[in-house]
C-alpha cells in the first residue's frame, strides 16, 4: 500500500473540543491548544482538570451536554470535534441519548459554519462477530457493549444517525470516526488491567478467545486528526479508528514484564467480547499510527504507574 501523506497539522485555527476532561480529549485539547484557539465545552466537575486546561490556553465554557442548547458559545469555530460521551451503568435512557445524540443536533446546528465536524464514535456500535472477523463499516450494527454499558452501543447508533443527518440538513462536512481502544498516558484500557494486576484481582476475559481489539496511542489519535478532519464530507464519511491488532491476553503478558507483576484472567460472558476492526478506509485516508504497542504500554506505565516501571 502506497503510504498515505500526512496532511498539513492543525495550526492558527478556532476550534471546538467537547468532553475536553475525558481520557481522550484531554489529550487532544492540549496537543491542539499549543497552535490553535481551542475552546472546551464540559460540565467541569473536575477543577483541576479544568484548571490544566486553562493553564495550556483553553478557553473552557460549562455545560452539561444532555441539557445544554449552547447560548453563550460561539459560533464562528473552524472546526468542531465531538469527544463527549455518556456511559450510564444505571440504564437512564433519556439521559445518556440526550447526552449523546440530542446534543450532537444541537451542537452542529449552533457550529453549522464550521469548516468540519469530527464526531467521534466507537466501535461499541456493532454487532459481535467474534476475534477473526475484522469488521468492515458496511458490517451490521448492534449492541455489543450492553453487558457492561446498558445504554452505550444504543446511544452511540443513535449519535451517529443524528450527525449523518446533521452533516446533509446543514452540509456540513463530517466525519464520524468509530474509535477502538484507546490508551496512553492518559489512561485507557490496558491502565485497568494494571490496577487488576496490581490488586492481584483475575482481569475478565470472553470466553471466545483470543480477546481481539485494535488499540491506539493518544500520540496517534491526536496525528491523525487533520487528515480525518480532511475526509470530512456529505454525506459523512464513516471510518474505523484504531491501531494494529492486538488481544487482551498479548497486551497483558507485556504490561506483567513492564511491570513485574503476573496477570490472572477469569473467563465470563459479562465482559466485552473482540472488537477487531478492518482498517482499510482509515489507511486510505490517514497515515498508518506509529507508536508501537510496546513502546506506548511503556509510556502509559511509566506516567501513570512510576513504582512499576522496571
């Protein structure tokens, strides 16, 4: 495959973050924040979550996206990218769709003349087909999270649905981006299985092995922003976000000799079964991500677990 061309780096623009606290965005939020007028739209419970933020030049703006209509937010972003999610374990179905879908009509509505929509969504929308099927974005939908997450794949459909029909009621440019498992110093994933491993408690895995996912580093999710933001069209572009595959059960075994401590695992149907994606379009679109699994476990594991990095 011919390798794809980096497209030119988010510089000078005005730019929309929601969910700019959350363990994807913030990243993203500050990486933007240094060449560009970045704004963050949250509830901000976190004070010195918000104040990091502020710290790195984001103009932070409170609101809770389930009930928010955005007065008071500018309108005039070049970019808009939607990282805000809901992920109610208590099955509050009003709450968590307004939260996830409602608002992303609302937002785009408010942010019509932005250049692009990013709305970020995840691979939680399809069904399971279990670890040697790499799904493709034509594949069928369904609830694959609802073992763990009672609203979340449901929400999720419907948040795409809206912002498909958001980008052609408005023409505005989208790219909806189906994100896998996203890790890095911020957390993720594989940061739980070390708190498991490090309380000596078994890390819940399908009964369908191996447990196949595709992880991406916040390094790479942040690089790959303007060429999806490039792809952005009408109708909105769908695409699988995530990096080389790789299972529970691999990503494990290295964190247990990053760390010295010896993972347990314990089979059970209520967990997440393999979520492994086809990355063609993405290739075709965006550069391939280049920080290898190991060398991003060793960085989340030295910033976030310092004691345990041998």
């Amino acid at each position: 495959m011919t390798p794809v061309a980096a497209a030119a780096p988010l510089s000078g623009q005005r730019i929309l973050v929601t969910g700019p606290t959350s363990q994807v965005a913030l990243p993203v939020a500050l990486g933007l924040a240094a060449e560009n007028d970045v704004w963050g739209v949250a509830r901000f419970t976190d004070a010195a979550a918000r104040a990091r933020l502020e710290d790195r030049g984001v103009t932070c703006v409170t609101a809770d996206l389930a009930t928010t209509d955005f007065d008071g937010l500018p309108d005039d972003f070049d970019y808009l990218l939607n990282f805000a999610v809901a992920k109610g374990s208590d099955a509050d179905w009003d709450r968590d769709l307004a939260a996830n879908a409602e608002s992303v009509a609302l937002l785009a509505a408010h942010c019509r003349s932005a250049r692009a929509f990013l709305h970020c969504s995840s691979t939680a929308v399809y069904q399971h087909r279990g670890p040697e099927h790499p799904l493709l974005e034509t594949d069928p939908l369904g609830d694959n999270h609802r073992v763990m997450f009672p609203t979340y794949s449901l929400s999720k459909i419907s948040a795409e649905a809206v912002a498909r029909g958001a980008a052609r009621e408005h023409r505005l440019p989208t790219t909806i981006a189906r994100l896998n498992v996203p890790y890095g110093d911020n957390g993720g994933w594989p940061a739980w299985h070390v708190l498991f491993m490090q309380a000596g408690s078994p890390i819940p895995l399908h009964p369908e092995r191996p447990n196949r996912f595709n992880p991406i580093h916040e390094d790479d999710i942040l690089a790959s922003l303007p060429a999806l933001l490039a792809a952005a069209a009408v109708p909105a572009t769908v695409v699988n976000w995530g990096g080389e595959p790789s299972s529970i059960e691999e990503w494990c075994a290295t964190l247990g000799e990053l760390t010295g401590l010896t993972p347990a695992f314990e089979e059970t149907p209520s967990t997440i079964g393999s979520v492994t994606i086809d990355r063609t379009r993405l290739l075709d679109l965006a550069p391939a991500p280049s920080v290898p699994l190991e060398e991003g476990l060793w960085r989340m594991v030295a910033a976030r677990y310092p004691d345990l990095a041998r």
